[in-house]
C-alpha cells in the first residue's frame, strides 16, 4: 500500500510495518527479513504468550544478533490509558506519537489510508500471529526510516470475546480486558554491513516464511 506520504506497508507475521520509500529495496527486504526473524525466534523461546516481557527480551536480543544496535534503553514502557472503547491501531497510533513524535504525521496518515480487508491473505497473517489460545493479544507496528531506523511500539493484553471479529478491526471495551495491559516500544538501526554477517543464515532459518508472513499490503 502507497500511503501518498512515501512509504509502503507490510504485514509481517503479527506486525504492521511502515516502510519510508527512501530505503533502497535491498535494505527494505532486510529490515522484514531480521524483523520476521525476531518475533520468530521469540516466540519459540517464549511458548507462553502471557509472560510479555519475557518475549519482548527475546525479540530484543533476536533483533541484535541480525546485527541491528538497539538504540536508548533496549524496552521503553508506557503508562497504560484506560481508554473506555479503543481499537489496536489508535492504541499503537498513540504509543508511537510517545516514543518516536518526529514520525507520528506519517503514522497518522498511514493508518487512515489502511485497509485491510482489501487484501484478505495479509488479515489472515495479522490474525493468526495477533490473537493465540482465543483470549490473547499480542500486536506491534513498527516504523522505519529511510536510514533503516526501526521503532516498534507492542501491546499486550488478555480479553474476552475475541471470536465475535477480525482483532485488527474490531474496537474494544474496557469490559472486555482481563487483568493488566501492557504497552512498551523499542528503537533499533540496521545497518547493511552488520546484516552482512548474519543475512545467509536468517533467510536460511526463515526458508518459506519470507514469502508466507510477509506481504505487501497493496
């Protein structure tokens, strides 16, 4: 999807990725590959989906051995809202404006413009990493720069009722949430010469997935 703010975007496994156009192609594959990468090989070290921060470390950790330097402290939290409805994109909408307000325009842009339902196969992606054992949600978006500057914002939750719709579209109640929420954000950079070392072997790990779990949304 052309957002008209020169970026694309991209469902990667349970991510929704905002890419800038300035990023050479090559780079852009890169940055999916590594991003595909990490929450793969966290959520095989983290098989539990409620133990948030645990997977988030993993991702983290995932992230930097592709090469990318974490930038600032590795996992940034956030004071949770206690909005009364909210849907998951205004929710990772407002934690991006937080962590990285320099980018938020193009968040804002990017996410009226964003339809889904308009490309089935990625909704199926989304959905099948997004919501696990039907009363989990685990969601991120990610932003990258032109100079491959990756922020990635993750909200975490239990709720009831996550049958009734499409988790991306639907819009929650305050009633629905069981127990706490959580809400962090992490920056990184990947350069193309420390991927160098790391991309045969990430492409090699990820095989098929490259082409299942990440799509354009076009």
């Amino acid at each position: 999807m052309s957002t008209g703010l020169d970026c694309n975007a991209f469902v990667c496994a349970g991510t929704l990725v905002l890419v800038a156009n300035g990023l050479p192609d090559a780079q852009k594959t890169d940055v999916l590959n590594a991003l595909l990468y990490a929450q793969t090989v966290a959520d095989r070290n983290v098989a539990d989906f409620s133990p948030i921060a645990s997977w988030t470390q993993a991702r983290n950790r995932a992230m930097s051995v592709t090469g990318a330097l974490l930038l600032g402290e590795p996992e940034i939290h956030f004071p949770v809202p206690a909005p009364a409805s909210f849907t998951l994109l205004t929710l990772a909408q407002q934690a991006m404006h937080r962590v990285n307000p320099d980018m938020a325009v193009i968040t804002d842009g990017w996410l009226q413009g964003l339809r889904l339902e308009q490309t089935p196969a990625a909704l199926q992606v989304l959905e099948k990493h997004v919501v696990k054992e039907e009363k989990w949600v685990r969601f991120l978006l990610t932003l990258v720069t032109a100079q491959a500057s990756i922020t990635t914002v993750v909200i975490s939750f239990q709720a009831t009722g996550l049958r009734e719709a499409p988790v991306i579209q639907r819009r929650f109640s305050a009633g629905a949430l069981i127990g706490n929420m959580s809400i962090s954000a992490s920056k990184a950079l990947l350069e193309s010469e420390d991927y160098d070392f790391s991309r045969a072997a990430v492409v090699s790990l990820l095989g098929e997935r490259c082409r299942e779990q990440i799509i354009s949304l076009t």
